[in-house]
C-alpha cells in the first residue's frame, strides 16, 4: 500500500498511476478513500500531536498483532492440512472456523462484518461514518479511533486465547492419533 502525492487533481493522479503500474502487471492499483476531516486550527494540531503519536503507536501495535496471528493461522492452517486423521475431525470443526480460508470471521458487534484476508480489506476498504463520525471535533474523532482500536486489541487478544487452546487440543489428538 502506498500513498502517491496528487498531480492536479486526486482522479487524474489516480488514472496517471493506474495507466503506467497497471498495463504492465506491477501490482493492483486501486482507491483508498478517507474523507476529509475537519483539521481545525494549528494550535489545535499540536495539542493533539501527542495523543495522535500515541493513538499511531497503539495502533501500530494492533496491527502487528493481527499481522502475526494472520501468519500464524496460515502457519497453522498448512500444518493441519497435512496430518488430518478421522479422530482429529471433531476438534478441528472447532477450529476451522478460524482458519484463513474460512473466513477469519470475528465480530465486536453485529454491525461489523467478515473482513476476510488482509488484502482484500484494504482493497474493499471503506470508512464507517457510523463509528467514525467525520463531523466530530478532531481532539473526539482521535479518542474514538483510539477507543476503538483499544477494544479491537482486546478482542483480538480474548479470541487468539480461545484459538490457542482449541489448536492445543487438537494438536494433543494428532499425536495421540499418530501413536495408535
């Protein structure tokens, strides 16, 4: 992912990279849209330069979380595909809802929905102005990212602690499998 600078226009900037990466099959171009915030003023902008360098820290650190559990299920997914075994079937219902190429669905509420792989959320991304009201004050917008991100941590961390234990037992019933 990466942002380019606009070249007149966003839509122009936009086709100019489209036409020059896309022919030649370099990568998928495609749009990240977020909606103008409202900046305030400067003073405003560095009061805020603090919290929003935290809130980016912890971010950051969910994201790296979610980055390395993404490559542990593929890790994981790869080592039970190959040592299936009848007894290990029950268990590994349990489990395979969790695994990447089922869905990777978890919910903080009903309105969120099944992000699936990483890239194709960011391909599908789109700003929730319901969560995320752009009208709000900047200073409230950030404690709310920030809010939200925190609780997005959390779950992670409660639903990687119910996988690693339906993963333990499965292991357990591969090798008990294995030995008989």
């Amino acid at each position: 992912m990466i942002a380019v600078p606009t070249d007149g226009s966003p839509e122009a900037t936009f086709k100019k990279l489209e036409n020059r990466v896309s022919p030649k099959g370099l990568a998928a171009v495609k749009r990240f849209r977020v909606p103008g915030l409202r900046v305030g003023t400067l003073d405003l902008l560095f009061e805020l330069s603090d919290k929003l360098q935290s809130a980016d820290s912890e971010a950051e650190q969910v994201v790296r979380k979610i980055e390395a559990n993404y490559k542990d299920l593929r890790d994981d997914e790869a080592y039970f595909s190959a040592n299936k075994s009848d007894k290990a079937e029950g268990k590994a219902s349990q489990l395979s809802p969790l695994l990447v190429n089922e869905s990777l669905c978890s919910s903080l509420d009903e309105s969120d929905q099944c992000l699936g792989p990483p890239s194709q959320f960011l391909a599908e991304f789109q700003w929730d102005e319901s969560k995320f009201i752009v009208e709000l004050k900047l200073k409230d917008l950030a404690e709310n990212v920030s809010r939200v991100c925190a609780s997005y941590g959390d779950e992670l961390r409660k639903n990687w602690v119910k996988y690693v234990e339906v993963k333990n037992a499965l292991i357990n019933v591969i090798k008990k499998d294995q030995l008989d």
